[in-house]
C-alpha cells in the first residue's frame, strides 16, 4: 500500500535536515510518495502568509507528514499544522545515546505533551501599553485523551503526571485529576510531582522518570531541558499524533546562527522519520534507521554541535551507508 507523505522543511535547518531524513526514507524505499510544500518565515516575507492553505490540506489529507522548523511564525504554522493532523498528543523521547557527551547519559525519557490547549490554546490580547493577557484552557475531554494515549503507551508499567496544580489549582487541578482518574480505571499506576520541582529532581537523577506526562507548555519546556542532559537539541525527536494521521519534527527550532552553512545535526530528524516508519507499520525500516544512527553517533562522523566537523551531508551518507 503506497503512503502519502507530506514533506514541510520549514525555516533555517529545517531546509537541510528535512531534506536529509527524506534522503534516508527514499534510502529505504518504502512506498511512500513524497509532496514537497511551504511554511514558515520566508513564505510570508514573500507572500503575507506563513501557512499557505495547500500546505494546509497536505498535511490534513497526507498519511503522515515530515515537518523541520518553525521560526518567528512558530504559532501560525506548527500550532496549525498540529490541528491539521488532529493531533492530541506532542510524543517526545529524550534519550542519551553511547558515545555522545552527555551530562546526564543515563538518561532515557518520553514525554507526552498534551498537544493541544494550555497555554498554547491561542487566547492572548493585549488590553493596553501596559497590560496583556493570556486565557490557559485545560479540558476534561483533551486530558482524557493525552490520559487515555499514555495508560497505551506504557501498558501497566505506570507514568509520571507533572504539573503545577497547587498554583494553578483549577487548570492544572483539572488536569492532575483527570490523567489520575483515567490511568485508575484502567489499573495504570500514577506517580504525580509538580513541575518545577521535576526540572531540578530530572538534572540531578533522571532514572528516577520513564514517561512523563504534562500540560503543554511544560511538555515544551521539560524536554528541552531534558535535551540539555543528553546532549543537545540536535537529538530529540517527535511525534504529533492524531486519530487518523501524524506529523513528525524534531523539537529544535531553526538555529539561525548556524542555518545555511550544511552543519546542522541531521539526527533529529532522521529519528522522527523512524518514529514515521512505526507509525506507519515499517517496523524493521524503522528498527534499521534507529540503528544506523545510534552506530553512527557512537562512532561518527558527528556535526559540531556533538564536537566533530562532520556536515550534514557527511552524518546523512554515513547513516544511510550503515543501512
Ligand atoms: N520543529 C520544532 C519547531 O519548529 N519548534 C519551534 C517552536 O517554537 N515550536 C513550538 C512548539 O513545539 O510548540
């Protein structure tokens, strides 16, 4: 059966990476059928919007679709493309890999981030010169959903719920109490810790964590900490997942110092194809890609950011060679 595959480079190093984990999937030679279309900054430079309406329904009509980076327009093209394929849930390992200088390389996490609301449900005004305001939504049904995902996820092993209701007591509260109420029904064990404190408990002992799940803006945050132990941003992938389709992005944004010069870490994004690979039931592909790339960071080449002076080109063509 041939997949439709919608492919969104983005902005900055998403116009090289992108490029890359397609390179590695045609590499495959799944059937898949590609369909290149434009977002971000620079489209709306040259045409007044960052999320063209094709680029849209791509997404929303695609079997899965391969996002790279969002810059200063990051909330009228993810948030969107993320609606786009229905996605309820924000999947996002954060795992150390041998042979890549980490602070904590112990580390081995998934967060799922509710992908939906929060702080990022888009009610933001500015009343006066002096003051602006922001709505956070928290609801039942999209707590549920993130809940109901995670108990799937983890089986009976359990999970971590973080957040901050003794602040935000009915947001947060709503949320705490749901995810907790779902995993009972379903005999999943729960642990809870309050958010902040979580950032400091993960840097000093992360095997105290396996999957966390939390709110929105904590998910976004969280993992980026979290990527800070295990060796940069350069290694995170993700996927948004919806009921029907998908769409998968590493979590860095565009790294505009280093955009155009073809040494951005392509390994992100290359494992977001893998998790692409899964998702779309190319278990041995996707096995085969996490492979090759866990061998080629133990033993390179590796771009700078990891301390080599590998280019994304040199790290692609090594991984797609140990394929
Ligand atoms: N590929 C990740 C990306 O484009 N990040 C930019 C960003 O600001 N994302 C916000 C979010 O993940 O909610």
């Amino acid at each position: 059966m041939t997949h439709e595959i919608a492919v969104i480079p983005g902005d900055g190093i998403g116009q090289e990476v992108v490029p890359a984990a397609v390179d590695v999937l045609e590499a495959l030679d799944p059937e898949f059928t590609f369909t290149e279309a434009e977002a971000g900054d620079a489209v709306e430079t040259e045409t007044g919007e960052a999320l063209p309406e094709e680029t849209y329904e791509l997404a929303a009509s695609a079997d899965a679709t391969l996002f790279g980076a969002a810059g200063e327009t990051a909330a009228d093209v993810i948030l969107p493309l993320r609606e786009a394929v229905d996605s309820f849930v924000n999947v996002r390992p954060a795992k150390a890999y041998p042979g890549v200088d980490a602070v904590r390389p112990e580390t081995d996490l998934v967060f799922l981030r509710e992908n939906t609301e929060g702080v990022y449900a888009g009610h933001e005004d500015r009343l006066t010169k002096d003051v602006a305001t922001l709505t956070r939504v928290t609801t039942q049904s999209a707590s549920r959903q993130l809940a109901e995902f995670a108990c799937e996820y983890v089986d009976a092993d359990g999970f971590t719920i973080a957040h901050k209701a003794n602040v935000m007591r009915e947001t947060d509260g709503l949320f705490r109490d749901t995810v907790a109420s779902v995993a009972e029904e379903r005999g999943v064990a729960t642990d809870e810790v309050l958010m902040d404190a979580f950032a400091t408990r993960v840097c000093l002992d992360p095997t105290q964590f396996d999957v966390v799940a939390c709110p929105n803006l904590a998910g976004d945050v969280l993992s980026d900490l979290a990527a800070g132990l295990v060796g940069g941003l350069g290694l995170l992938p993700s996927a948004n997942i919806g009921e029907q389709r998908a769409l998968f992005e590493p979590v860095h944004g565009t790294a505009p110092d280093i955009a155009g010069r073809g040494v951005a870490n392509p390994a992100a994004t290359i494992i977001s194809a893998a998790m692409l690979l899964e998702y779309l039931d190319y278990g041995e592909e996707a096995d085969a890609v996490h492979a090759a790339v866990e061998s080629t960071l133990a033993e390179g080449p590796r771009t700078p950011d990891l301390g080599g002076d590998a280019s994304t080109a040199d790290v692609t063509n090594a991984i797609i060679d140990r394929l």
